[in-house]
C-alpha cells in the first residue's frame, strides 16, 4: 500500500505496476507456505497453547479450517491494499460488507442451523472470505487499474525486497503483539475453559474498541505516501496531526465508555 502510494502520487504507473507484481508474488509464496505448516502444525500449536481437553478436538479443526483459507484471507488483503494506494477506501468497504454479510448468515447457519460448534464459525469465515475475493476480482475486470500490471510481470521481482523493506517492521510489530496475546492466552487456558472463553471474549471487544485507531493508521499509510510521492511533505505532517488529535479523542470516549 506504501509504495503503490507513493509511486501514484509520483505519478510513476511503471512503479505502481512493478508494485503490485511483486505483491502477487511475494504473498503467493507466503500464502502456501503457511497454509502447509498451520495444516500441519495445528495439533502441536494447540498443545503449546494449552488449550483444554475439553475444547482440544474442536481447537484444531477450527485452526485447519482457517489455514485451509490463508489463500483467500491473503488475496483479499492484497486487493483492498492495492484499492488503498490508490486512494480509494469505498471498496474495501463494499468487500469487507459483503463478508461481513455473508459470515453472519452462514454463522446462524452452520451453528444454529447444523450445530458445527466452532468448525462452523471457521467455515463460515472461510466461506465469507473466498466470496468477498470473487466479487473484488469481478471488480477489477469491470474497473481495471489505471496503470498496466502483467506488462511488468518479470521486473516484479525487483519490488519484492522494497515491500519487503517496508512491510517487515509493520509485520515485526503486529507479530509481537499478537505474540504477547497468544502468551496470555496460553497461561489463562490452563485455568480451564470458562476462563479462556471471557479472555477470548474480552480479545474481540479490544479488538473492536482498537477500530478507529487501526482505520487511521491504514488511511494514514496511504494518504502520507501518496503526498510523499507528490513531494507535499507539509501536508503529509498536517495529516498526521489530525489523525492523531481524532484518534486520541475518540480513544478518550472509548476509555470513558
């Protein structure tokens, strides 16, 4: 998303296609990869996890089912990533709406409906994930990129260390938060199933609570690297202020909340 900014705020449709080249290649590789060794190491992460005996069965099928989905989760983040370099967060929206929709129903049906527990919800989001990717992809055919993309297929390659250089820091941090979560819910799972169940719970209102925060950080990327790319660094520094005032604000009616 950084650099597919700053190459349209530059003007650079060579750059911008080279970006998203490299973005297919890179996350395909990633996307097998760790749909392989989530597959295969679904029962030793639940053990390390502590997960109850009760809960074990259920933990690691509801782990396979959405390793089994990685491919989906991934090509959907890449589009709306691609939508979000452009500038244009309405249909990342409208694809994030049609999942949404799409697990709730499916949800009331494999878990009201067919009683699948856990699997179920995996399913479910599996399910609402790969029709979201379908409907984007029949997005793009109706509203190609502005730029040429498979033109620049072999020279793809040469963006991967710059998206690398970019994205692992980001990676690096969201890797250490969630690892400092999954140690929390390692040592509260020993405490048996109805503890585990509230930390879960409480993880999903954090989750919900962190929305506006995390929506300004992902418009932030986008709108400063496209003024980057511009050169209007003034107006990337005014950006980055008002978010910071409107996230803070927002963070204070939460907190009060």
């Amino acid at each position: 998303t950084v650099r597919l900014g700053k190459a349209v705020g530059a003007a650079d449709p060579e750059s911008a296609g080279r970006t998203v080249c490299g973005q297919i290649r890179l996350f395909t590789v990633l996307a097998l990869g760790l749909t392989a060794a989530m597959l295969l190491a679904a029962p030793a992460a639940a053990r390390l996890m502590n997960v109850p005996d009760e809960a074990f069965a259920e933990t690691v099928r509801y782990v396979r089912i959405c390793s089994g989905g990685i491919v989906f989760i991934t090509a959907y983040n890449g589009i709306s990533g691609i939508f979000r370099g452009m500038g244009n967060s309405r249909s990342p929206f409208l694809f994030v709406a049609i999942a949404c929709l799409v697990n709730v129903a499916l949800d009331i049906l494999f878990v009201g409906g067919f009683g699948m527990a856990a699997s179920g919800a995996a399913l479910a989001t599996i399910l609402a994930q790969a029709v979201s990717v379908a409907f984007s992809a029949r997005y793009l055919r109706r509203h190609p990129l502005p730029f040429p993309v498979w033109s620049f297929w072999r020279q793809g390659g040469r963006a991967v260390g710059g998206i690398l250089r970019i994205g692992a820091p980001i990676a690096l941090q969201d890797f250490l938060t969630n690892l400092s979560f999954l140690i929390i819910t390692s040592i509260v799972n020993s405490m048996g199933v109805v503890a585990s169940a509230g930390v879960g719970v409480a993880e999903k209102l954090f989750v919900f609570l962190s929305i506006v925060p995390m929506a300004f950080m992902s418009a932030l990327s986008t709108f400063v690297a496209q003024n980057m790319g511009a050169g209007n660094k003034s107006r990337a520094d005014r950006a980055l202020g008002l978010a910071q005032a409107i996230s803070l604000g927002c963070g204070a009616v939460m907190f009060l909340a």
